[in-house]
C-alpha cells in the first residue's frame, strides 16, 4: 500500500515574525521610563520653582522691611535726608525675620533723597530705595514714594490746649468735630460729652475719654508735632515777589491798628454765567491813610467811623433812569456839606422837600435831617419796599463809599454821588482816605472791556495770565482780608490777619469739586473783627448790616504765634442772632478747612457773646494742600514701584526723579 503525504497550507498573514514581541517590550519599557524620567524632571523643575519663588519672596520681603526702616529713620532722623540728591542710609545690612533671627544669606542696600518737584509748590515727596541681595547675585528692587504730611490735612491742631492763665481749655456741649484731630497738650472732654468722627491723636493723654463718642478711636502718647518756625518759611516771601504779590502794610500791630486790606475777586470773564474758570480770580489791595484805621475796618467805636461806613440805598437818575444809589450816612443831612445829596434825591424825584419827609419811597422809613446809623439801625427791613436794598455797611475803600472816599478835588461829577460796585476810586489826587495797589503787569482785554473801572488794579493769581506766580500772597505785616477766592493760593502775613467780612470759595466746596484752595498763615494771631459788618449793635433793637447775619470763612488756618479767635469774643450782643435755632449775640461762624493754632482761642461763650461755631471739614485739603504750605516733618506713604535690577542704578534713578522745578 502506498502511504500519502498529507500538507497544511498557512495564510500569508499569519506568517511567523521572529523578534516582534521583544521590540514591542522593548518601547513599552523605554516609554515608561520616559515618562518617569518627565515625572522626575518635572518634579526636580517645580521644586526648582518653588524655591526660586520662596527665594523671590525672601527677598521681596526683605526689601519691603527695608524701606519701612528707611521710613522710620527719615521720620525719626531730621538729618537723615538730604537737601538734593540721595543718601546711602545702609550698606550690606542684614534683614530680621519675625523670629528675631537674621535672614541667611540675604542682604540689602538702602538709599534716600528727595523727589518731585525741589521747590515744595504741591507738596513735598521723596523716596526709599531697597536692593535686597541673595545667594548668586540673585536682586530685588523696591522703592517706596513718600509724601510729607501737610498741616492742611489736619481739621483740628493744637499745641496747647489751655487758656493764658492756664486754665484748661474743654472739647463740651456737644462738639462735634470732622476730620482728624492732634493735640501735643492733654485733651480735656467736658461731661457735656462731644463727638469725633475722624482719627485722634495725643502726645499725652485724652482726659475723661467716656465723656465722648471715639467714631474711629484715639492713640495717646504720640511722638509730639511741632509747628513751624519763621525761618522754616523764609523762601516765602520770594515765592510772592515772583509773581508781584509781595506787598508791604504800613502797620505791624494788633487787629486794631491795620491800615491795609486785601480783597479776593472772582471775575466772569467768558460770560457763561459763573466765576468758577481757571483764570477768573484776581486780587486787589487798598491801603488806607495814617488815622483811617478804623474807617478801613468799618468800626463801630465812633459815631464818625460808623456814619462814614453805613448807609442805605436813594435812587438817582442816571441817564434817564432811576437806579439805586448808596450813600453813607454822614451825607444824610441839611448841613451845607451835605446839601447835595438831598438836592440830588429831590432832582431825580425821589425825595419830597419838607419838614415831614412824606412822599417818599426812602424819606417814609424815617425823618429827612441827619440820618445817623442809630436810625438806620432801627428801621426794619418791612419799611424797605419798591425794590429798595437792605441797609448796609462796607469796609473801607469799597466803591460804595464813593461819597465820602473822594474830596472837592474830585469835583461834584466825582465826588458827590452815590455809590455802586462800579464807582471804583482808585489815587489820582481824589482819595482822601487811601488807594488801591495799580497791577503793573499785562491786563486781559477780557477784563479790562469788563471792568474798565478797576482793570488796572487786579492782581492776576492765575499763572497763565501772572507767568512769575506761584500761588503765594506775602503781606510784612498786618492785612485785613474778604471776598471770593478763584484759584489755589497760600497768604502769609508776617504779623496778624484779621477778617473783616466773609472770605468764600468761587466753587462751593460742599460739592466735592476742590477747584479752589486757600492756606492762611499768620506768624501772630488770626482775628475776626469786631465791627460793624460782623456785629450788630443795639439801637431799639438790633439789625445787621451785612448781606447775612453769619460769617462764612473758607481755607486753612495757622496760627503760628497763639490762636485763632474772634476780637471781642466776651462782649457784646448775647441773642441779636441765633445760630440754627440757638440765641446767639453774632450768629453762626462756618469755618470749612482746617484750623491749626499755637493755642486754642475762643469765638465765643456759653451766655451767647461772640459766635457759635459751625467747623466743617474739607478734604480736598489732603488731596491738594495750599501751595507751599507747611508740613509736620513726618512721611506718609505714597505709592509703590519695582524697578528692574538689571538696569538699576542709584545715581541716574535719583537724577530722573528730581527734576529742576
């Protein structure tokens, strides 16, 4: 029998591949040990990370310590910063950690000068620059800008805070105060209680603290502030002479001997109804004769000085129309001297000839002989009709008081007539009591076709049209000062400043629109006059004669020498006035600033005498100080920067922050 071979056919595709399987063990092992090479490598690269941050950390740690150190010792060190350039306050100084213990291998260099403008015209600033060091070079580069605090930023400021005689001075009766408070005296609160809504601070001790309400709480035993000396403020007086407002009174003395006034005057100039555009304030100044002293404070204390002051209002024909027209009462009369006032009444018919005086819209309110201020006074308001304004007094040279300002020198068209604002009696050998300061510089057209009468007169404070201003009024001497400030500017009187009537911003500031700022510094004291504008006096019954029966003040008061008060504060009227519902004897005093003094001075007391006080608190005197107002000495953080250490270097940093202005 044959045996048959029997074959197995195999598909192509299943055709044996010798070393497959060792490949495919071969790439799975290579692929995990990628990816645990990328674990390691990515693990090794985060922790190389985190130590480079905790190393970056360090450093800036160490440099934010730094220039808190460097703070402290230009706040503890007078010496410590120079007048220009930089200091080097530290070499290669070790840095704390919290424990007490050094930092390793972290050092740092730290570096000191001023800043921003050199001239202090919008505050003073400088800087603290930390370079902190690690291992291998390793940098960090912080500054810190400082300001210097302003005395501005202040509501309320006092070195001592007790009377003269040493008596102690009270916070009772409900005070409440806005904005924050310092004293290097003890504060005293009264069981009357008062309130403070802002900071408190004490270089001794709060007295009775329970006695009032703390909003944000008190710090006791600060480091005392000392106000600034005469020489501190030297540069002043130059700072005025650039721009022409440097101006010599020709008395030194007390309240009551001031022969020179200065009045803030905010112009439309662009007709678009307000006053409130960067280049509408001026200032003008009078200066009053020898023996006029109390003619240019408008007092009360002579039957002269009143007469010359006060008046009311006739109606005059003025180029066929009757207008109202003011007259002191020393013309009121039949005296030969005074004949022509009344003649002038009886031409423009408004004024019947005759014993009784009836007939007349004016004349009806009291008889035709000589009008004396007692008159006036006694007259209410109600007798006033057809338009006819208020009765009023006016400080001396206003161009109200044009009847008695000018002599037969100036001629009846001149002299003899009735006053408004526009009948401005500047020297031309016509004043008899004083002349106003002529403007020497370049008049704006706009103002001169606008008030032709006093163009000349006008100081500009605004640096577009007063290129040498730098916002600073110097007066050696004694200045009375009223009106409606436009602008940003610091007053500083070398002896007294006394307030003769109401001193406004052009811009409400309750608004929160810090368009206008003022500082007044006086090396004495600052008064508010006792006279006939700001207090009544009794005549069957008492009457202002002001266009309110309060005093609005606005701007920063320093008191170098004593205090701020108000002359004749305990004399007086107790209830001619009330003060939001209060009897009061001069109504209410509206100061919105700030108010630093020496000592604590009074406005007035509890039986009425005087003002009450209504202080308010004005904050854009932190964010925009007075121009070149003092500061405390102390530095107050700014802003912060970080600079990059490959392009840092000391000298050329400070050299670019100090420009030459």
């Amino acid at each position: 029998m044959r045996r048959t071979r029997r074959f197995h056919l195999r598909p192509r595709g299943l055709r044996s591949r010798r070393g497959v399987a060792l490949v495919l063990t071969l790439l799975i092992t290579f692929a995990m040990g990628a990816l645990a090479m990328g674990a390691i490598y990515v693990n090794s690269n985060g922790a190389l990370i985190g130590r480079m941050a905790e190393r970056e950390k360090e450093l800036r740690y160490a440099a934010d310590a730094a220039l808190q150190i460097g703070k402290s010792r230009l706040n503890n060190d007078p010496f410590a910063m120079p007048d220009t350039s930089y200091a080097q306050l530290a070499a290669n100084s070790t840095v704390l950690g919290a424990n007490g213990q050094p930092i390793p291998n972290v050092t740092y260099n730290l570096y000191a000068g001023p800043t921003g403008s050199t001239t202090g015209q919008f505050g003073r600033f400088a800087s603290v620059v930390a370079e902190a060091i690690g291992p291998r070079g390793a940098r960090f580069v912080r500054r810190l800008e400082l300001q210097q605090e302003s005395f501005a930023r202040y509501a309320y400021w006092t070195n001592k805070e007790t009377q003269p005689s040493g008596g102690t001075i009270y916070f009772a009766s409900g005070d409440i105060l806005w904005g924050p408070v310092w004293s290097n005296d003890n504060i005293s609160i009264h069981s009357s209680g008062a309130t403070f809504n802002d900071d408190v601070t004490t270089a001794q001790s709060i007295i009775s603290p329970g006695y009032a309400t703390f909003k944000k709480g008190y710090t006791e035993d600060a480091n005392p502030i000392t106000l600034p000396t005469i020489t501190a403020l030297s540069k002043l007086p130059g700072y005025a002479t650039s721009g022409s407002l440097n101006f010599t009174p020709p008395s030194s003395g007390g309240a009551t001997t001031v022969r020179m006034r200065a009045e803030f005057v905010a112009v439309d100039l662009n007709n678009d109804g307000d006053s409130t555009d960067v280049d509408e304030g001026f200032l003008r100044v009078y200066q009053a004769n020898s023996g006029e002293e109390d003619w240019l404070r408008a007092d009360w204390t002579t039957t002269k000085t009143s007469a010359t002051n006060c008046g009311d209002y006739h109606r005059v024909l003025v180029g066929g129309n009757k207008v109202w027209k003011f007259f002191p009462a020393s013309v009121h009369g039949t005296t030969s001297a005074t004949l022509w006032a009344r003649n002038l009444w009886i031409a423009s018919g408004d004024y019947t000839s005759g014993t009784s005086g009836t007939g007349n819209i004016t004349q009806s309110a009291y008889s035709h002989g000589n009008l004396t201020v007692q008159n006036i006074m006694s007259k209410p308001l109600s007798n006033l009709s057809g338009g006819q304004p208020a009765h009023r007094c006016f400080l001396g040279g206003d161009p109200h008081l044009i009847a008695v300002e000018r002599d037969a020198n100036g001629g009846v068209a001149s002299g003899q007539v009735g006053g408004d604002p526009t009948t401005f009696t500047p020297t031309a050998g016509t004043a008899t009591k004083g002349h106003w300061k002529p403007w020497t510089g370049a008049i704006d057209p706009r103002l001169q076709a606008k008030r032709p009468y006093d163009a000349a007169y006008m100081f500009p404070i605004y640096r577009g049209q007063n290129t040498g201003s730098k916002g600073v009024i110097y007066f050696n001497g004694t200045v009375l000062l009223s009106g409606t400030l436009r602008g940003r500017v610091t007053v500083y009187s070398s002896a007294y400043v006394i307030y003769g009537d109401d001193l406004r911003y052009s811009t409400d500031p309750s608004g929160g629109t810090c368009n206008d700022m003022l500082g007044v510094i006086a090396s004495q004291d600052i008064f508010v006059a006792d006279n006939a504008i700001n207090t009544p006096r009794d005549a069957n019954g008492y009457k202002n004669l002001d266009d309110t029966k309060d005093l609005y003040l606005h701007g920063v008061q320093m008191a170098i020498s004593e205090s701020f008060t108000v002359e004749n504060y305990d004399t007086g009227p107790t209830d001619a006035n009330d003060c939001n519902g209060v009897n009061v004897g001069r109504g209410c005093l509206y100061l919105l600033g700030g108010l630093i003094q020496e000592r604590r001075g009074a406005v007035g007391l509890t039986n009425g005498s005087g003002y009450l006080k209504r202080y308010s608190y004005d904050r854009c005197a932190v964010q925009i100080p007075p121009p070149y107002f003092p500061t405390t000495g102390r530095f107050m953080d700014n802003r912060y920067a970080e600079l990059d250490p490959g392009q840092f270097n000391v000298t050329s940093l400070f050299s670019a922050l100090s420009p030459n202005y």
